[in-house]
C-alpha cells in the first residue's frame, strides 16, 4: 500500500515465467508461491497484476468464478509472503497487443497500431469505445464491483489500477467523457471496499498526444497518479537516456499536483538461451543491454525517481519468458519483450533485482518542481504537448549539468 507517509516503495509488474499473459488460463498456485517467495526474499514490498479483460469477464454480465478465486489464492499467497499486491482492471494493453474480450469488438476490421487477441486469434477488430458506450461502461462497473468486494478487507490489498496504458485501446471521445467514466469507476471501487486506494496507469504517450484524459483530469478520482517510461520507445529524447524517468515523473505530477509512483521501467537483456545469437539480438528495434549494464540503469534510475520525489518505482518486469511463449503472442513478433525480466526463465534472478529491493527502506522526499516549470501554465500544455516536453526536458538536462558543474 502508498501513502503519503510510507517510505520510497519498491515493487515489480508480474507475469510468470511459464505463463506470460496467459497466466489466467493455466494457473498454478505452487508458481505464484515460488514466484512470490523469491520478490520478497530480495526486499520487494508490491506486485503489480493485471486483471486480464477475457479471463476473468467471458460475458459481459458473469464474472468468471475459477479466475476470482485464483485471484484470492494470489492474494492470500502475498499476504504469507508479506507483499501488498496491486491489481489492475480491464487488461487490457499489454507488451504491443491488445488483449480484448470478443463481446467489446466491433465485427469490423480496421488498421490500427496494435493488433486485438481474442479467444486464441489476432485481428484487427475495432475495440469498443467503453468510456462511452453504455454496454461496455456497465460491464466494467460490474468487474470492478465484483472483484473489489470479493478482495474487501483482504491484508494484501488495498490499491487498485483502474487500467494498464488504456489509450492504446481508446480514447474518450472528450475530457468530460474521461472524466465520467472514472468518476464512476472511483466511486465503484469506494462502494465495494471502502477505504482503498485507486491510480491509473498512465504511460509516455499520455503526455506526448492529447488523448482525452489529462493528468488533472486522472487526479481528481485517483489518490495518486502512475507513470511509465521507456526512452526507447520515444523520438525526442536519446533511446539510453535515463534522465526521461524522473522528467516524465515530475511533469506529470505537476499537470496533476498530485503524487506520482513510477510504475513501469526497465530494461531487456541478452538471453542466456542459445536459441538466440548476437546477430539476432542486434536485428531488434530495440537494444539488448548485458545484465550488468541494465542493472546499471536500474541503479541510476532508482536514485534519480527518488531523488525527483517519486513514491516508488516498480520494475518491468519479474521473468524473462520461457522459450516454449515465443511463438505466441506478444513475444512472435515483439521479441525484445522476452527478456525484460529481473529473473531468468529457468527462475534464477539478475543483478537489477537486488539493486531494486535495496530502495525499500528510504524514506520518500518531497517533490520541488524545477523553478522553470513554475512559471508555466498547465491547463495550455496540451496545446503543443511533445513541443512543450523537448524544450522542457532540454532545459531540464541543462540544469543538472549546470549543478553538477
């Protein structure tokens, strides 16, 4: 659990190693266990889980009992281990694919960035709009309703993520829209286990393009906002640049004057399967670092999130995946996605883990927002949001090279 008095908080993003985004449809208790064993053993305090849309919600109107009841087996197996876990709803987007249930598609198709799996097929199916579309909003209301009182005053949870980068999926057709719609989520969650903490996981592409939501817009039904990044998924910054964390950090939590936990971050390594060689490894849009290198970053990153006044960070993500996932999406086509784990498939754990579980004891520091941005006006960002961001994030950089002078 956040608050505003806890110390810096530590967590990871989890999928298991064997299962990947199929965890749902194959669960195995004794799995989770060894998984959760091994986070806290290296000072992980959250874990952050992802509700996937099709497995736990077949229908719209019947919520699937096998998959809420695992979900409880997961949270009593956190508790045993002392770790607080963060579930997020209605997965949703997830490592470049859009995980869909069929009843919220459109039959038609259309191009579109990511592609749509749904019962064991990818297309390109239109996504439903559920900020606006009765049906869909309902639907949403009742998976919130379920799950939040099945978890109601479980030790292991007491923060919920109303979404994993959700305007991948859609957009609200307009701020008011978004605003509604997590009004109402909110005020679900409060009906259903009163007293918890609810965010929003919000990614890059929320500050680059307006997208409907603000971070304003997100703080009035969150208790504090989620942020991710990822330099090399961005064009106007250096693809190594770990200094994107803590900016991204700060300019979200000045849009919202709210807290900001920094929830997704990290870095893929190169396999130790010899299924993959170099050659391959350096055919990939995005770089392959060593594990010491990555582990590297995973320090520097720590220091500079804690430091910008962060509640935390988590780690994206826990395991490497099994070779036996690499046929099947996201990791066919999305292959850097295979080895962004803080342990390797075969269970055994990289150096960034214990760099990560080391920050759990500090306390958090108070955000000082840099004197340059104080001057600016929030409600006029979204009138150039990536012209506003390079210049910013430049005369961000100058500044820490001028301290450091």
């Amino acid at each position: 659990m956040i608050t505003m008095q806890d110390n810096f908080a530590v967590g990871i993003n989890y999928w298991p190693a064997r299962k990947a985004m199929y965890w749902w449809k194959a669960f195995d208790a004794a799995e989770v266990d060894r998984d959760l064993a091994i986070l806290r053993s290296y000072g992980i305090q959250q874990v952050r889980i992802f509700l996937t849309w099709e497995d736990f919600q077949p229908r719209p109107d019947r919520i699937h009992v096998p998959s809420l009841d695992n979900l409880l087996i997961t949270a009593d197996l956190a508790q045993r281990h002392d770790l607080y876990l963060m579930p997020t709803f209605f997965c949703g987007h997830m490592s470049g694919v859009n995980w869909i249930p069929n009843w919220a598609l459109e039959s038609k198709q259309q191009p579109q960035r990511f592609p749509v799996y749904s019962q064991g097929t990818l297309s390109h199916r239109v996504i439903g709009n559920f900020y606006n579309e009765p049906t869909l909003k309902e639907a949403q209301l009742l998976q919130v309703q379920t799950v939040c009182s099945t978890l109601k005053g479980h030790p292991a949870v007491n923060t919920y993520d109303l979404g994993n980068e959700a305007s991948n999926c859609c957009i609200p057709p307009d701020r008011a829209t978004g605003r509604q719609w997590l009004a109402a989520m909110r005020s679900a969650i409060d009906n259903a286990h009163p007293g918890s903490q609810v965010t929003l996981g919000m990614h890059a592409e929320d500050l680059e393009e307006d997208r409907h939501l603000w971070p304003q817009d997100a703080a009035r039904s969150c208790d504090f906002l989620s942020m991710h990044g990822y330099p090399f998924y961005l064009s106007w910054v250096n693809q190594e640049d770990v200094y994107l964390l803590p900016f991204l950090g700060i300019i979200t939590s000045w849009l919202a004057d709210a807290p900001v936990l920094f929830q997704e971050f990290g870095w893929p390594t190169e396999p130790v399967d010899p299924g993959e060689s170099a050659t391959q490894w350096a055919s990939m849009k995005t770089p392959l670092w060593s594990e010491q290198r990555s582990d590297e970053y995973y320090r520097q990153a720590l220091s500079l999130l804690h430091s910008a006044g962060m509640r935390g960070a988590f780690g994206w993500c826990f395991a490497d995946y099994h070779p036996t996932l690499y046929d099947k999406p996201p990791l066919q086509e999305n292959r850097h996605e295979r080895y962004f784990g803080l342990t390797r498939w075969d269970g055994s754990v990289k150096p960034a883990l214990a760099s990560l579980g080391s920050w759990g004891d500090l306390p958090c520091l108070d955000l000082e927002l840099p004197p340059w941005l104080l001057t600016e006006d929030r409600d006029r960002f979204y009138e150039d949001p990536i012209g506003n961001l390079r210049r910013w994030f430049n005369t961000y950089k100058t500044d820490i090279a001028n301290h450091s002078m």
